[in-house]
C-alpha cells in the first residue's frame, strides 16, 4: 500500500487544474460555434457557408497569434498574462453578443482567439515546471483534457442552450465563466516574474533543435488525421452506416469520450515511455482510420473505430506536447504556443483536404483516407525522434515548487531518459 507521503508526492498541483478549467472554457468557444451557425447566420443576415469564416477565424487567430502573443507577453508577469488573457476573452464574448454585425462579431472571434492562444501558451509552461520532470507529460495531460472534457460536455451543452436561448446565450455565459475563471487564476496562480534571463532572443533561438521540429510535425499530422475524419463524420455515420440524424450526437460523444480517455492514457503513460506510447497510439490510429473505409457501412463497428480513432489519437497528444515544451529548455514560452498553433494547422489542413476528398471517386469514404494517410504520417517524425534519444536531450525547467500552490523557483533538471 502506498505511503501517505507517496500518494502526496502522485498528486498535482491544484494550479494544474484550475488552467484545466480554464481550457475548458476556451476549447468551448472554439468548438460550440459549429452547432449555432444556422442561428448567427440568421441573426445576422448572412449565409451560413459565410458564417462559418467564424471558425476559420479562430483557427488563424489561433495559428497566428499564439506565438505572437507569447513574444508580446514574454517580460509580463505570468499570473499577469493569464488572467489578461482571460479579461479579454471575457470582453470578446460580450462584444460579439451585443453586436448585430458580422464584421464586428468576427472581429471578436479574432481577438479571442488571441487571448486563447496566450493563455495556452503560458499555461502549458506553467503546468510542466508546477508538476516536474516526473509528472510534466500528465499534467499536460490533465490541461489538455480540459480540452477535450469541452467537446463531451461544453460544447453540446452550448448548442443546447444556444437553441432556447438564442446564439448569444453561450456567448454570454462564457463571458461570466471566463470572469470567473480571471478571479480564480489571480487566486491561485503565485504572483513572480518571467524566470530571470529569458528574452526573446533564447525563446528563438530554442527553436534550431530538429527534434522540437519532429515533435511538432507528429502534432500536426496526428491532428490532422484524426480531424480530418472527424469534421465530415456525420454524413458517413447517416448515409454510409445508417445511423439516423438525431443519434449522430450520441455517437459525437462516443468521440469525445474516447479521446477525453486518450489524454488521460497518453498523460499517464508518457512521462515513462514517451515514444513507445505515441507511436503505437499513432499505429492505432492509423489502422483505425484504415478500417473505417470497408466497415463504416455496419453500425456497430462504425461507432467502435470511431471511438479508437479517437482514444488512439488522442494519446499522442500530450506526449508531443510534453516533449516539445522540454526541448526548449529554459525558453519554452514561444514552443508551447508553437504548439498550439501546431495542432490548430492540422486542423485547418486536415479539414481542407478532407473536404477535397470528399468530392471525389472516393466519396463519404475519402475523408477517413485522408485521416488514415495522416495518420500514418506521423510514424515518420516519431521514429526518428525514437532514434535520436528524445528524452536524453529533452529539459524541463524543473523548479521547485509548492505542493498546494505551485509557487516555482529556477532549478532546471533533465528530464527521464526512457523511451
């Protein structure tokens, strides 16, 4: 039986999961967007195809903005550029639910999407150095599945409400919660300046490592593989399986279920096999997406490899995430939001080509193609980050830290060497 003092030493810090809730909220807005179109467009007199430049906003403001806001935020004060971050989330969101224009309501999504990108950035570098070395991959882990915890239950939660309430009730319920949020990450995350010495000078210059490239290859590509699926998974759920329209939601959160899973499972198992977790889970994933081609016309065995799709590839996520943030060293600002931004590139790739496949010969079948192509994909740079030694020249900026509070200090530890 585990001694108390090990199952304290286990635990996370509570900053860990008070950056997982404000992820939430964030993953929401960005998602819960899809699901109210038919009503913003409406509302504002607009197409829903043009409508839907909301969530392609995002995403750039996302790909964009978030290593340009951790550049601009890099001297602030970290507790400072969190809580900023969240005030003009918050702002962004009453904007857009007051206007009665398009351009100023796509203005906002821009401007939040920036907040977003700051927030994650300096969030993942927070939850690392607060966790150390021996837990970084698992808080990533927990942070992110803030993330993914947002498609299970914020996001249809929001298309909900959103239809009794109108478009602009989330909007403003994501506003309060992000006050809210504001008020508890200035009560928990400790006031301190950026460590001493880093500029934006190191934070580029900790990008000329060729494995924090390969790590933010893998995210890309896993991303855009398991995305690219996903994002036309409805008509090959209603008219290739045969699902009926009202359950396609059910199985969405069969989706989101499995990947919630993934991140736990890739939290949990890459701080100790960092590269034989992620590239079986990509190999998974891969074979998952494959499958889906011949036998996505059964219902049963459609709804089952969309939810390995998912646990698969989900796995990979706070692995590469982990391992990018490490590789930067004592500049790892500017790589998170990489990362970020990363992800968010597959993303947008991963859609595009889907949908090009889509109108092809392949048809409901082409955009699993995509994905499983994708998928495959990040075999690649997972290899050859497996052959380089990653975690021999990974570093965490281990500082020390306070259990409760996650106060930090400058120590800088190696990180494991397991593979």
């Amino acid at each position: 039986m585990p001694s108390a003092a090990s199952t304290r030493a286990d635990k996370l810090p509570l900053v860990v999961w008070v950056l997982a809730a404000g992820t939430f909220l964030m993953g929401t807005t960005e998602f819960v967007i899809a699901g109210l179109l038919p009503e913003i467009a409406g509302d504002l007199g607009t197409s829903v195809s043009h409508a839907g430049l909301l969530i392609t906003a995002f995403a750039i403001g996302m790909i964009v903005g978030g290593p340009t806001m951790a550049l601009a935020t890099l001297r602030l004060p970290r507790r400072l550029t969190l809580v900023s971050a969240l005030a003009v989330f918050a702002l962004g969101h009453v904007v857009a639910a007051l206007s009665s224009s398009f351009t100023v309501v796509l203005a906002a999504r821009v401007i939040t999407a920036l907040a977003t990108g700051a927030f994650w950035a300096v969030g993942f570098v927070i939850v690392t150095a607060a966790a150390g070395p021996a837990r970084a991959t698992r808080a990533v882990g927990v942070m992110m599945g803030g993330l993914t915890l947002a498609n299970v239950v914020g996001v249809p939660i929001g298309s909900f409400v959103g239809q009794y309430t109108g478009w602009r009730g989330p909007f403003w319920a994501l506003a309060l919660l992000a006050g809210l949020a504001a008020v508890f990450v200035d009560r928990f995350i400790p006031a301190g300046q950026q460590q001493a010495g880093v500029s934006v000078r190191a934070e580029v210059r900790a990008l000329r490592q060729g494995p924090l490239w390969l790590a933010l290859a893998a995210a890309v590509l896993i991303m855009g593989g398991v995305l690219a699926t996903y994002t036309y998974i409805t008509p090959l759920l209603t008219d290739r399986a045969g699902i009926p329209a009202g359950a396609v939601p059910l199985v969405l959160i069969v989706f989101g279920l499995g990947a919630l899973g993934g991140t736990a499972i890739g939290g949990r198992l890459g701080d100790r096999r960092p590269m034989a977790t992620t590239i079986t889970a990509a190999a998974m994933t891969a074979l998952a997406l494959c499958l889906l081609i011949p036998l996505s016309a059964c219902l049963v065995t459609a709804v089952a490899l969309v939810f390995l799709m998912a646990l698969a590839g989900f796995t990979v996520n706070p692995v590469v995430t982990a391992l990018a943030v490490g590789f930067a060293g004592d500049a790892p600002t500017l790589t998170s939001a990489l990362t970020t931004s990363a992800y968010n590139t597959g993303i947008a790739a991963g859609s595009a080509l889907a949908g090009t496949a889509l109108d092809t010969s392949l048809g409901l079948t082409g955009p699993a193609l995509v994905g499983a192509v994708s998928a495959a994909l990040t075999l690649l740079p997972l290899s050859a980050l497996a052959l380089t030694g990653t975690r021999r020249q990974a570093r965490i900026v281990a500082q020390r830290t306070d259990p409760a509070t996650g106060v930090m200090g400058n120590e800088r530890t190696p990180a494991s060497s397991s593979r």
